[in-house]
C-alpha cells in the first residue's frame, strides 16, 4: 500500500516540477515545436436535499499538464515518407482529501485509495500523430492512449459511446464533456479520399480499434443495502443503510444506490410466501468483463464515412462493433433452487434445494453456526441459505444468490446530418439516429414484484432470466446565435450590458427519444422490479451559453425534461476569467424530479442529492 502511494504522488511531483519550472505567466508556452500548458484548480461540492440538509462531498485538487511536440521538424521528413510526428500528452492528477479530513468517511472505509487518488498514476491521454508524404499522404494516424468522439448530440450518448464516462468522480452533469470520458488505447486511422460521386465533397474513411473497452459499470460505485461487521468479541454485527434518510448515513457521493426507500429500487426482498413471508436476498455479484488492459473479449472497432453533399450538407455514416456498455444480470437460479424437485413443481411451486434449507435449519437463527453461515456468504460469497436476516430487518430468512453481470456483443449502425441554414433561419440543424441491435435487460425475477410467491420455473432455469432488446436512438437539434440586442441594456453596468446587449447567446435546442424493440415484462438496468419498462423514452433539452464581457464570463444554462416520468433537472453555471492566470467557476446542478420516479436514465438515483460545486484554477503557465 505505502508503494501505491509513493508511485502517485512521485508522478504528481514530476509533471508540478516540470510545469514550474517552465517560464512565463500566459496561459500557454510555445515555440515552432512545443506547446505547453499546465494548471492548478481546486474544487469543492456540496449535496444537498433542500437547505437543511447540505453534506461536503468533495475537495478535489487537480494537477493538469498539456504537452505537444514535434518529432519531425517542418520540411525535413523523416526517413523519406513521414512528413509530421506529433507527441501529445495530458497528465491530470487528483487528490481529495475530503475521504482524509472526514472522519465519518474513514469510519465506513471510504478512504480507498481509488477514491482518494481516482488518477494519476499514468498519463490520462498519450498519443501520436503521424502524416504522410507521397502515396501516403491522405493517410493520418493516430495510435495511443485517446478519445474517439463520434455524434453529434449533447447530454445524450448514441453514437458517441467509444469511450466510457467516469461517473465515480462527479454526476450525470457539472462537468465539461471531455473531462467524463475515460481515455482508452486506441489506433485511429483517417484517410482523405475527396470527391466522391457527383454529389458527395470532402469525403473521408476513419477506422479505429481498440483492444481496451470498458464498460460504464467498470467505475460506477453501487450501494449496498448492508454492511457487515466484526466487533470486539468477533461476532457479527449488523448494520443497515437507511437510504430514504440522505445524509443520516454516509454514503459515497456519486454511488448508484441498488437499495432503494420502501425497497422499491431493487430485488432485495422476495416474497417467499407462507410460513416465510417477505426474505431477504444478498446478490453475490460476479463481473464477467476482463479485468486486463488487453483481451479479444474487451476489443471494438469502429468505421466511418463522412462528407458533405452538394447541398451543403455534412454527413456520417457510423458502424460500431462492441460490447453493451452497461451490463444486465444473469441470475444463477440452480444455485438455491432445484430444477427437478422431487416434490416441488416447476411451474412456481417450492422447489428450494433441501441441502441448503437443512443446513440453514441446523444452523438455527443465532450461534456460532449461524455466524458461520453468514460469514461463508459475505465474506466467501457462497450461494446459501441463513435462517434469520442478514441484514438485521426482522426477516425470517436470508438467501445468498450468485448473479453475473453480463455484456453481449452488439453492432451500432447510425448517421449524423449538420445543416447550416443561412439563407432563412440562420440557424444551424442537426440529426442523429443509431441501431444497436442487442442490449441486456432481464425478465421480471421469481419471488418479486409481480411474481411474488411465484419461484423458479423451467425458463427461469433455461435462460437465467436473460432478456435484449434492440435500440433505436434518435436526436433532432437546433443550433441559433443571437444577441439579445436590449436597447436599455446599452447603459447598464458590467455584466449586464454584455449579457443583454450586443453579445450574443448561442442556444440549442435538443429532442431525443429511445425506443426499445422488446420491453414488456422486462425489468430495467437499474434491476428494480417496479421500473415498468417503457417502449419509448423522450426527453427534451436546452442549453444557453456563449462569452461575454470580453470573452471573459461564460455562463451555461441547461436545462431537461424527461417525459415518461415527468422529471425536469437543470445545471446552471458561470466561469469568470481574472486576469491572465485565474478563472473561477461557480455552479448548481437541481435533480428537480421525484426519487421513485425511476427512468431509463437513472435520473432518480440523483434526486434527493442536489449538488452546488465552486472551483478555482491557477495556470502555471
């Protein structure tokens, strides 16, 4: 652990000594081969429910350092052919001592060292440019640690889904887009073809592969509905996170809660019936994605064709071969129920396997057999039955289920469209669509929701409660430059009479929909058997930004609507620019919505943790 430590703060020192010791005040340093730039900030969030309730959640402290480099000087081609080489790298450094200052986070071993020091081990992105003379000079490359950004649509990802987002580090919103994505290993390739036909102009091919993928699951943090622990005199004791109380537990900022208030949000009970009533269910997950920075399974690739028509139309075409991003679950049912009961049925009778419930019977609801019997679930995640409950509730019966998450291959099929209308609205179209042919979903579980009472049958055995579905994603938007040209505005002090005068606001204007091939008797990615799959999922959003008072205040006004559950959110935000080496950015994300108003967005996991965020950043350079 101490060696973990010293390689982080051992790479924070070196790219902090090479940024101060680098000269000049101005945001950049350059020369005809270099370019550098380096910056300190500072952040500080705090959740909070209402005004009474307000939790500091963050002090983040980040060391950002941008390097480009020209291996090939202009005019002097390397080995003949290679006419440019440029090296670029994005070191980014993080350390919050909020999981250090916090006793409260310590006391639920929340000081991990991936909480505390989420990056900087290695380089967020390295990569290399290289171009071509001769033969080869419609060809660019681009080979190393990078981002691949397709699409055309904002706060939605469709097209856009090469790299995942780190949503361990802040929420759905509050940070610019580049800064959510997970830079991966990646060989992009570009070559320039032209003229295409009589009416396509500036076509290209792009290709990339990777052999890194992760999928969004890889960072999420998801919350337990217990914890486990072990007192002076090595017994078990229990402990229960009362989620519909926000701050009365602490919980790690960003997680996504599995165990909702009322036990609506996930499969966490089950409806066993008589004489057992309500029991609990502890889920032993198993990720099937490998863990490796190289594998066959985690490989993508992608191909593209873009161009502009005649018409003045800029266009993609999209093809995307991965894994599903997000994962759904298979439940090993023969692991506690027997798909041949001698006496139970197949068709929703009890058909428990007798070893594991004589064993939970011999145990008896307490004792040292007892303990031993829960120890072997939490701690050896062994598929088992306990007589009483796990997570102290009062239940008469606790059940250790072995579920996997799991990724199937899909194939992404999409086009973008841009068009810049100048002859009447002035303003700016565009339109996105994709396929993606198979993503999970699971089929209502047995003992739950719907099925309460209703145990494993023969297709619950066959398919593990396996279900996909293909998607349809859709974006149509709207891009307007104006200014609000406010006559009065013209007398008013700073910033008002930049705001409301003669700068201008770009405003854009966005619909989305998801359409889901296959969705009744379906549950959700969340796993919660009272989300009712819907078959179409629109939202609608718009975003207002622009630079004023001399390119110096960017303010940012966004603001959604998810239709279905009728749940609006807004991140409102201003950066300041103070002279040459400081900006200030001050910001409030709402989650306006209901927390039982669960969506495809899992915009109610955010509902009750509203979030304001100040940040200060120093540019060395």
């Amino acid at each position: 652990m101490y060696a973990a430590h010293v390689r982080r703060f051992a790479s924070l020192l070196l790219a902090l000594t090479i940024a101060l010791g680098a000269r000049g005040v101005d945001a950049t340093i350059s020369s005809d081969r270099y370019e550098i730039q380096a910056r300190l900030s500072v952040q500080n969030s705090f959740q909070h429910n209402g005004a009474s309730s307000i939790d500091w959640v963050q002090e983040r402290n980040e060391l950002r350092f941008d390097m480009k480099y020209d291996l090939v000087p202009a005019g002097q081609p390397f080995l003949g052919f290679i006419s440019k080489a440029k090296a670029s790298m994005l070191y980014r450094g993080r350390y919050d001592s909020v999981f250090d200052v916090r006793e409260s986070y310590v006391k639920r071993n929340y000081n991990r060292d991936d909480f505390r020091f989420p990056e900087g081990e290695y380089p967020r992105e390295l990569f290399l440019d290289l171009e071509f003379t001769g033969a080869l000079r419609p060809l660019g490359i681009r080979l190393g640690r990078q981002q691949v950004v397709w699409g055309e649509a904002d706060l939605f990802r469709s097209i856009d889904v090469v790299n995942p987002l780190r949503l361990d580090q802040n929420e759905l919103l509050g940070e610019d887009f580049a800064d959510y994505r997970e830079p991966l290993w990646i060989a992009k390739f570009l070559y320039d073809i032209g003229r295409v036909g009589p009416f396509v102009e500036n076509g290209g091919l792009e290709f990339f592969y990777s052999p890194n993928s992760r999928p969004i699951s890889n960072r999420l943090v998801f919350g337990e509905a217990f914890r486990i622990g072990v007192d002076q005199n090595n017994s078990l004791t229990g402990f229960t996170r009362r989620n519909d109380i926000p701050f009365s537990q602490v919980r790690y900022p960003w997680e996504l809660s599995r165990i909702g208030p009322y036990m609506t949000e996930a499969q966490d009970f089950a409806e066993i019936g008589p004489p057992f009533g309500k029991s609990d269910f502890v889920y032993l997950v198993h990720d099937d994605w490998s863990k490796s920075w190289f594998s066959w399974r985690q490989s993508m690739a992608g191909l593209r064709f873009l161009g502009q028509l005649a018409g003045g139309v800029d266009f993609t075409l999209n093809y995307i071969f991965k894994r599903a991003e997000l994962p759904g679950t298979a439940l090993t049912a023969n692991a506690l129920f027997d798909p041949n009961p001698p006496l139970g049925r197949q068709d929703g009778g009890f058909n428990a396997r007798a070893d594991l419930l004589a064993q939970a019977l011999l145990a008896g609801p307490s004792g040292p057999a007892h303990d031993e019997l829960v120890r072997r679930c939490v701690f050896d995640h062994e598929a088992l039955f306990v007589l009483g409950s796990i997570h102290g509730e009062g239940r008469p019966l606790s059940a250790c289920q072995p579920v996997t998450f799991w990724y199937p291959w899909t194939h992404i099929l999409g086009f973008t469209a841009t068009y810049n209308d100048n002859s009447y609205t002035g303003g700016v179209f565009r339109l996105e669509e994709s396929i993606s042919t198979k993503e999970p979903r699971n089929g209502v579980p047995p003992l739950a929701g719907p099925r309460a009472g209703n145990f494993p049958t023969t297709r619950d055995f066959a398919t593990n409660a396996m279900r996909d579905t293909m998607v349809w994603r859709s974006m149509v938007g709207f891009d307007y430059l104006r200014a609000l040209d406010l006559t009065a505005a013209r007398k008013w002090p700073q910033p008002f009479r930049s705001l409301f005068g003669q700068d201008q606001w770009l405003l854009t204007a966005q619909f989305f929909d998801e359409y889901y091939s296959h969705y009744d008797h379906q549950i959700g990615l969340g796993d919660s058997v009272t989300d009712r799959e819907q078959q179409f999922n629109p939202l609608l959003t718009l975003v207002a930004t622009g630079f004023f008072v001399q390119q110096r205040l960017r303010p940012w006004i966004a603001l959604g609507y998810e239709v279905d559950t009728s749940f609006p959110f807004a991140w409102l935000q201003a950066e300041y620019n103070i002279g040459k080496s400081w900006t200030v950015r001050a910001g409030e994300v709402l989650w306006l919505g209901s927390r039982h108003a669960e969506n495809f967005l899992f915009l109610n996991k955010y509902a009750d943790r509203d979030e304001l965020f100040l940040r200060l950043t120093y540019y060395l350079l």
